[in-house]
C-alpha cells in the first residue's frame, strides 16, 4: 500500500459514535467543521450555551447534565475557516447568542437580544423522546457515514487550503493523499500527530488564508435576504447583486482581500422591503447584476436604490451582520 492511500487509511478510521457519557452529544456527519448552541428551556427561564467546536466524523459533548428540562434547541453553523457561503444547521425559534464562546440566562418570554454583544439566530427543537441522555446528528446531502464525513472534511478543508481537491467526498485517493502528507509536512505536524491534531492545524491555516479576506454578510434575521454591495474604486462606481443569505448563515459576496476604504451594502426581503440601505446611490436591477458607473441609472435602465456605508478602511476582511432591524454595527 503506498504512503498516501495509508494516510487516507488512517484518516478514516473515524470515531464511531461512542456510549453516552453526558447528557448531550453532537455528531458531526458533514464535511464541515461545526459551531454548535444549545439552549434548555424550563419555563420561565431559558439557559443557552455556545460554541461546541466539532470536526467532520466527530462527536462531542454540548451539555453534561441530564436532560430533564421541557424543550432543548439546537443551532449549528460551519467554520469561518470554509471558503464559499457559510451554511448552518437550525429551525425557527429565534435564540439570543454571541460570536464568541458564552453562556446566557434569560425570560423565555424575552422578545429582543438585549444583552451587549448578542444576536438572535435560528434553533431547531431537539427530540430526545424524555431520555436523559441523547446523541443526535448533523447532517448533509448526499448522507455520510461518521468515516466517510471525516475524510470528505479533510478534502474540504485542504481545498480551503489552496490544494486542488477534485470532489468533496469519502472516498480516498492518491492525490488527497498526497496532499495530505505535502501539508503535514508544512505544518510541522509531529509523525505520530492523529485526526484531531490535523483538523486543528488545517483549521488554524485556512483561517489564514480564507476568513481575513473578503467581504462577508451575516443574516441573523429570520427571513431570507437578498443582498448587494457597491464600490467606488479609484473614482470608479461598480454594483453587483443579488446574493441569497439564509436566516443564520453566511455568504462571502468578495473573497479577494478588500481594496477600497468602503463598502456600501443593501439588503432587502424577498418581498422587496429594504432592511439596510442609505444616502450612497447605485444602479440596481431585479435580476443579478454587475452594472458599471452609479449615474444615470434610469436613462440606462436600472433602477437607483440607496446603499450603506460600511467602514473596511485598512482591512482585508469584514463582516457585515444584519439583523431584523437592519445593520449591526
């Protein structure tokens, strides 16, 4: 067996669901690396934790105690460290949250994220049938197995990486592991280093090589939005639209270091109502444009819409967050 079809032998020899040692845990049967939040609800309070960092074909532990309250919800969403739009794992209970790693306790009946910091996302109900112990699954289409999605998560985390990785998916091959073995070895990753050392490190890279760059918008509103972004580059005006943003994910619309001192953002509903605009006037259309020049955009055509300013001066990254009431800042 040659080095590389070993390396991929030994990749996926995932870990296999294990006996429930906590009250709650999370297996991760996609290609993504996941964040995960739960919340236990027992009126009149609710309790929500996050994040649970959880690599493909693995599981953790979210929550050690018993499960004994009236309603757990859950919420998932992929590493940033991914390339292309973000995707998240959720329903339709709106949860207050935060980026960073939390815990938050408030009234059930609480209808805003008033806390500083937090943000409401979209949490699915978790059915543990009255066990006090579960372990539940996320998945993606077309369906892994634990081994299969950990493997699938190595080739998309070395494409991420820069790597030319064919299809995203359990299978091994020669050239996945070859570039396998080609980023250990830049890594420093010591011979004997397993999966979740490996994971770390092309987490780690790709961070570096993907978040800080680009333009990236956040919906944590409920509802889907649409969304376009203006520039003004060297007195030059260019618009492009629409991007798709589901409720709770991310879509990177630049995936280039940022050039300008500004970005001008606009976001509406599906039904035409703007959620974030303001003075900066672009050319738009209907359908998915890239329209050149800011003037004359009804002798040309186009419709005119008002943008908002976002402040990207000396960065190479930002993420714009919007909410149900509009832009985040």
């Amino acid at each position: 067996m040659s080095r590389e079809l070993l390396l991929l032998g030994l990749l996926a020899a995932a870990l296999w669901p294990r006996p429930a040692q906590a009250a709650l845990t999370l297996c991760n049967r996609t290609s993504y690396i996941l964040y995960a939040a739960t919340s236990a609800i027992q009126s009149p309070r609710s309790e929500t934790h996050g994040w649970t960092r959880i690599a493909p074909g693995d599981c953790e532990v979210a929550r050690k105690e018993a499960l004994t309250a009236e309603t757990y919800l859950v919420h998932a969403r992929s590493a940033l460290a991914h390339s292309g739009p973000a995707r998240a794992w959720g329903g339709n209970y709106p949860v207050c949250v935060k980026d960073a790693n939390f815990a938050i306790r408030q009234a059930v009946t609480q209808p805003y994220c008033t806390a500083g910091g937090t943000f409401a996302l979209s949490f699915a109900p978790l059915d543990n049938h009255g066990q006090r112990d579960w372990t539940m699954h996320f998945d993606e289409k077309p369906a892994l197995t634990l081994s299969q999605a950990q493997l699938a998560g190595a080739k998309r985390l070395l494409k991420d990486n820069g790597y030319r990785i064919a299809a995203i998916d359990g299978k091994p091959d020669k050239v996945t592991g070859a570039a396998l073995n080609d980023f250990r070895k830049k890594a420093s990753l010591a011979t004997d280093a397993g999966n979740r050392e490996l994971f770390a490190a092309l987490e780690r890279a790709a961070v570096k090589t993907v978040a800080p760059a680009g333009y990236t918008v956040c919906n944590d509103s409920r509802e889907p939005l649409l969304v376009a972004l203006g520039e003004i580059l060297r007195g030059r005006s260019v618009s492009r639209g629409w991007w798709t943003v589901q409720p709770g994910a991310c879509a990177k619309a630049i995936t280039t270091p940022l050039a300008a001192n500004d970005i001008f953002l606009m976001a509406q509903r599906g039904n035409g109502h703007a959620v974030v605009g303001g003075p900066q006037k672009f050319c738009t259309t209907a359908a998915a444009f890239e329209i050149q020049g800011a003037g004359n955009c009804a002798t040309r055509g186009y419709a005119e819409s008002g943008f908002a300013r976002t402040d990207t001066r000396g960065r190479t990254g930002y993420i714009a967050r919007i909410g149900a009431s509009g832009l985040m800042r």
